[in-house]
C-alpha cells in the first residue's frame, strides 16, 4: 500500500512541478527588471546558470525550476545584504571566464561549458562559490516559506511525506514494530 | 519600584524553577527576561530559520541587530559574531530559554562525573576538580526534576547510572526504525542499549498531550506543547502562585551594591528601553554561562572592582560545552522512518572506565534530519555540486544512520568570557569577550568515541562509515555552556560556594550551568535543573532562618 501511494504521489509531483517549472520561466524572466528584488536581469541569468549547475535538472526539477533564484534575490534584500557584493563580483567573475574561454556570456553558452565555469569559479574563487552553492541548497532543500523548495519539492524527491503525517504516535503504538 | 524579596534574572531552565521554588514558598519575586514569551503558535517550522539550524537568523533570540560578542582564536585574532552564527555560542533569549526550543534529552550524570579529579587525576594543563556536591546530594533534585518537568524514557537496560528511587514518571516513546537496527547490534556488542531520557511527553502528563512525533523538533518550538520546558511547567506555576511578576524583554544592565558590599537590587532596561531599578532582598543570576558572567563582570562598584564575585579573576573562567563526535553510516536499504523526535537510543557503557581516557561520552542517535542537513554529510566520494551530489542526496538521504554524543570536556582556566573593552551591545553595555581552548585531551576522547559510533555503525550493517571527528580551535559552549561561575569551598578558586551563593556577597546567588564545575557526557539540563532545585531549597531555607532579610 504504501508503495502505490508513492508511485501515485509522485506522478502528482511531477505534474505540478512541471507546472511551476514553466511558471518559473514565463513569469520571472519575461517581465521587465524580472521582477527580482535585488537581482538585475543579466546577474540573475548569471546566476540561473550558476545555480542550474550545482543542482541541475534531471526527473526532478533544477534549482531555478525550483525558485531558488527568488529565494536568493529575495534574502539578498534581508537576511544576506551582507552579501551583496560578494554576489556582485562573483557573478561578474563567472561571466568574464565565460566570455574569455567560450566568446560569450554564460547564460548563452553550452550546459558542459557552463560546468567548466563554474568549476573554474570554484577554483579561482571559492569564497563566493562555497557562498552561492550553500545558499542554492539552502533554497532547494529547506522550507518553501522563503520561495525556494517551491512546492515542498525536494522534500518529495527525497521521499518525505509533505505535507507531513499527524497524529502518528498512536498509529505507532499499535503498530509496535518497524515496518 | 517597589520592593520585592528576590529578583530572578533568567526565565531559562533554571530561573524558571528557582522562580517557582521562592514564589511558592511566599517570596515575592520579580522574574525579569531579556526576550519574550513565544507560545506553540510561533513553533513555525522554518528548516532555514529556527534555534538549531540558523542561516536565516535565531527563531528564539537574541536577534542579530544590536547583539553582538567577540572571539579571540589561538593566535590571537579577533573577531565579532553574530548571534546566529556558530561562533558566538549561542543558547537562546526567551521565556523557556533554551528548554522552549530543546531536543529535550533530561539526563542525570554519573556519580563519577561530580568526581573526575579524585577518579582520574587531573590532565596537565586542565583544572578538572571534583565538584563539591555529589550524586547522593543531588538525587532527590533529579527526581524532583523529572516529576515536576516530565521525563519519558527507560534507564532500566543500562546498569551503568547512579541509584535512583523511582523509575522515570512517563514511559519512552515507541521507537523509531533507527532504534530497532541499532539495539540489537549493540547487544551483540556487549554493550548496553536503552531509551534516551527526554523531557517530552510521551502520554498526557501535566495537563499536556503526547508528541505527534514530527520531525522538527531540537531547534523549535512544539506545535502541540508535548515538550517540556520552564515556560509551560515552572513558570506558569510560578505565576499562579500569585507572587511572581514575570517582565518580558527585559534586559538585566548590572547588580546593584550598597556601601555594605551586599546586593540592594537590579539595574535593567525595560522593553522600550528605559533604564529601572528595582530593589530586593536577594539577587538570583540565571542568565546562562556566558551572560552570567557577563552580568557578573558588567556589575562594578567601589567595594567590586573587577565584577561583584570577581575578587580572585575566577569569574567567567573554565568557560565550556561539549565536543561533540560519532559517525555516520550509509546503509543499503530505508533506516530513517521520519518519525520524531529522531533520538531514541543511547549507550552510556562508555562514559567512565576506559584506561588512558579521563571519562567518555554518551553516545545517541542524531535527533534531527532536516534535508538541509544532509547537503556536507553524504559518503566521503559525493561530489559537492552538480547531477552527483543531487543524486547522492536522493540515494542516502533515508539510508544513514548517525550516532554521536557530547564527549566529556576536560575544562581549562583560560577558556573564558571576559569584557570586550570596545564592543557594546544595542544597550551601551560591553559585550562578552570568548577566548581560549578546549583542552587537548578532551580530542583524545572524542577520537576513540567516533572510533566506537564507528564499530557500532558498522556491527548494524553500514556499508560505509564516515567519522564526524574534528579538534576545533577555540572554545566550545554553545547550547550546552557552562562552568564560568564554578561551585567550589575554596574562594579562591570558585565562584559560588555548594549552595550557589557567590563566596563574599552573602545576598548574591548564581543558579544555572555556570556553576557547573564539569559537564558530564551528557547533555546539561537536567542537572542544571536538579542544581536549580537543591539551591533554592537552601535559599528558602536561609530565608526562613531570616539570613536574608535587611
């Protein structure tokens, strides 16, 4: 029983995050200024590419897809404004290696392009890198409350009841064993 | 401001008893807290924002604005921290405390851990020292602890735990996956498994409901306030006694001293800022390890100098927590079952008894598995980034199982809280200055405690173990900090004497972890709290013999 359940909730899933995967791209990258907070609109096609590497796309959503880029935009006005510049330069960085190794910037260029990128970035500057991957995995893998994790996403890839199971100190008590 | 007997500064795990023992007992008591009261409606389960997992900022206090403590590391850098950062050590700043938002593990030491120096001598360049109160002292405030707050659990497999009169008052809860594949293989060990100690309910107890058994526990609030802390036990009760005025957001400034060098009342700022004086008869300091010192050493005057308790420079010394080690397993099928709180078995077979070690540690499995915990804890060969790491993810994510526990910490005199001389808080008042080391030898416990999770790990069935084992520069504190203000007979290498009261202010007490004079292999609290009790006991009895009254 409780694999059927899986099997039909994750159709469920890849359903509704088919959904907002397209949200994600018509709604915040066709309007003027993006919509983003913080963000200017070649920065954050920057940092689509950045983020789309570190957690790419494959039966599951990418970051992106996931609104991770509005979890960063939107804690780049709040919580890391600290962080600003750091965002700044590092993002200005990884265009400039894009355009120095392949002739154009990195939003353009190819996915195995764009991974030698961000390899490179990771090397020549791993403050930032360590930086933007910590707050991509922030945005995928924590609460959806701050607009990444966008329908509680990865918590369903990685086979958490969402929303969560209530109650269940009784059902285990009869239960008695593990299952 | 009218008078009051006592003011009590901390409505943390201590404060909140000793507000209760005093006010029940007739004194008319002033709990004053520098945050405010949340209830199970703030509980919000936030994996980014909450008191244990921090990026976001502290669910519980303080806040980053206006906070702020300094670190000086080994080589003598400095640096000023955040309170939601890890350097700054923080607990928590709310009616509760640190219990509002706890994993709740309600542990009593061992009788040797209040005789470490007589048991194992003291390392060279420790000032490990046997506390002056033991076990036996203790026992009935540990009792008196798990009735009145609530423990579940079952210590009846360990034969290792000092004598006890009554069995826990609520039963474990039903165990979790993780328990099932880790008991038996304990067993085969030799070793002796059993249900960790928590001061959570596991059927209705005062008036409350069980856990529902969610996985957003240590870190939160509880949405259903089966988690027992001082702000839904103590506290309430203290306040139902009709004589103790609770104020929220209030921040303590000094202790205030008459020409007689006795405490005459506390100096605070009110919630929008006003600077109070309100005048009693006995000052109780519950402000948590770090704050307490800081309260101590912020309190200055003709007859107190450097601080009032600071005579001989002990004050804020011997600063310490825990260093935590273990190992993760990865397994080839489903270990995590998501079931709450996530602790659920525990060995203490390894706290004392090891040749060449000055104590051990308990070891548990881990109590919280948020995703977002998992993103630096896969096996050794994940990638980092890229489709590897999202698929290690998936793949391990259900599949581990992590055990570690709070390695006994062999204590140093120059691991310490002293004044920061250019730093302030949001108030004007210097802020807490951290430096020092853990000692040494407290690494080479921690090794052969990652070394024994590992071989129990791997007796369970773990394909892969990784060792969590590191030796971090500068201090540990943290949510378990204690030891600045240390229980001692000798003046002059003590702060408090065996009832609390500071040595040569006969009106002062200090009631929390600070007095610890070591921090066991366990986790702190209940012994925090058992302290609590015994201490104002005392106090209510000196104020009977009317030793207090002016």
């Amino acid at each position: 029983m409780k694999g059927k359940r899986g099997i039909l909730a994750r159709r469920d899933f890849m359903i509704a995050t088919a959904a907002a995967g397209t949200a994600v791209l018509s709604g915040c990258f066709s309007s003027h200024n993006g919509g983003w907070e913080n963000l200017a609109d070649a920065d954050a096609a920057t940092l689509k590419a950045v983020c789309d590497q570190i957690i790419p796309a494959d039966g599951f959503p990418s970051a992106s897809e996931a609104g991770v880029l509005t979890y960063i935009d939107r804690q780049l006005t709040r919580h890391y404004r600290r962080h600003r510049k750091a965002y700044a330069a590092g993002l200005e960085q990884a265009d400039r290696i894009s355009r120095e190794h392949f002739g154009a910037g990195l939003e353009s260029v190819t996915t195995q392009q764009q991974m030698a990128v961000v390899s490179a970035l990771e090397t020549q500057n791993s403050g930032f890198f360590n930086l933007v991957r910590e707050h991509t995995l922030e945005g995928y893998y924590g609460s959806p409350r701050h607009g990444g994790n966008r329908d509680a996403v990865s918590w369903r890839m990685l086979g958490l009841d969402e929303p969560p199971l209530r109650g269940r100190a009784q059902y285990d008590l009869r239960k008695g064993s593990p299952s | 401001m009218k008078r009051v007997n006592a003011v009590v500064i901390g409505a943390g795990a201590a404060g909140g008893i000793v507000a209760k023992e005093l006010s029940v007992a007739g004194l008319s008591v002033v709990l004053l807290e520098r945050g405010p009261w949340y209830t199970a409606s703030d509980c919000r389960k936030d994996d980014l924002r909450n008191q244990r997992t921090t990026m976001l900022g502290n669910a519980f206090g303080p806040a980053d604005e206006g906070n702020p403590r300094v670190s000086v590391d080994a080589s003598g850098a400095m640096r000023t921290w955040l309170p939601s950062e890890g350097g700054y050590q923080n607990n928590a700043a709310c009616v509760g405390g640190g219990t509002l938002s706890y994993g709740a593990q309600a542990w009593r030491y061992m009788p040797q851990d209040f005789r470490m120096r007589s048991t194992y001598g003291a390392p060279a360049g420790s000032s490990l020292e046997d506390w002056p109160i033991t076990y036996d002292d203790l026992e009935p405030f540990y009792e008196k602890a798990e009735y009145e707050i609530g423990v579940s659990g079952d210590y009846s497999g360990t034969p290792f735990h000092g004598p006890r009169r009554h069995p826990l008052p609520m039963p474990p809860l039903a165990p979790n996956r993780e328990f099932y594949i880790l008991e038996p293989a304990a067993k085969r060990l030799g070793l002796h498994p059993f249900h960790i100690p928590m001061a959570r309910n596991s059927v209705p107890y005062n008036g409350r409901g069980p856990c529902m058994r969610c996985r957003w526990c240590v870190g939160f609030a509880c949405e259903v306030d089966a988690k027992n802390g001082s702000q839904n036990t103590v506290i309430p009760t203290a306040l139902a006694s009709g004589n103790c005025e609770l104020r929220t957001e209030c921040m303590a400034k000094e202790v205030l001293t008459d020409d007689r060098g006795r405490a005459r009342g506390v100096a605070y700022f009110d919630a929008s800022g006003h600077l109070q004086e309100q005048p009693c008869d006995v000052v109780v300091v519950s402000a948590c390890a770090i704050e307490s010192a800081r309260l101590l050493l912020n309190s200055k005057s003709r007859l107190f100098p450097n601080g009032i308790g600071n005579r001989y420079d002990m004050v804020g010394r011997n600063l310490q927590g825990h260093h935590y080690t273990g190992a993760v397993g990865f397994f080839d099928y489903d270990t995590y079952d998501d079931v709450g709180p996530g602790g659920s078995i525990a060995i203490s077979d390894y706290n004392h008894g090891t040749s060449g070690l000055c104590g051990g540690g308990m070891l548990a499995n881990e109590f919280i598995r948020l995703p977002i915990h998992m993103i630096d804890r896969l096996p050794s060969a994940s990638p980092r980034w890229g489709l590897g790491h999202k698929q290690a993810m998936r793949a391990a994510y259900k599949r581990n199982i992590q055990v570690f526990g709070p390695t006994q910490q062999i204590p140093t005199a120059d691991a310490r809280v002293t004044l920061d001389p250019t730093v302030r808080d949001k108030w004007g008042m210097p802020v807490a200055r951290i430096s020092g080391n853990v000692h040494p030898h407290t690494f080479d416990i921690g090794e052969v405690q990652a070394q024994r999770a590992q071989a129990w790990l791997k007796e369970a069935g773990a394909i892969t173990t990784v060792k969590l084992s590191n030796k971090a520069t500068g201090v540990s504190a943290g949510q378990h900090q204690a030891g600045t203000c240390r229980m001692g007979n000798d003046p002059k290498g003590s702060v408090v004497d065996r009832n609390c009261r500071i040595h040569d202010v006969d009106n002062v007490f200090v009631i929390d972890g600070s007095v610890h004079v070591n921090n066991g292999g366990f986790n702190p609290v209940l012994t925090i709290m058992a302290v609590a009790y015994m201490a104002s006991a005392s106090l209510v009895q000196s104020w009977k013999g009317t030793g207090l009254k002016s």
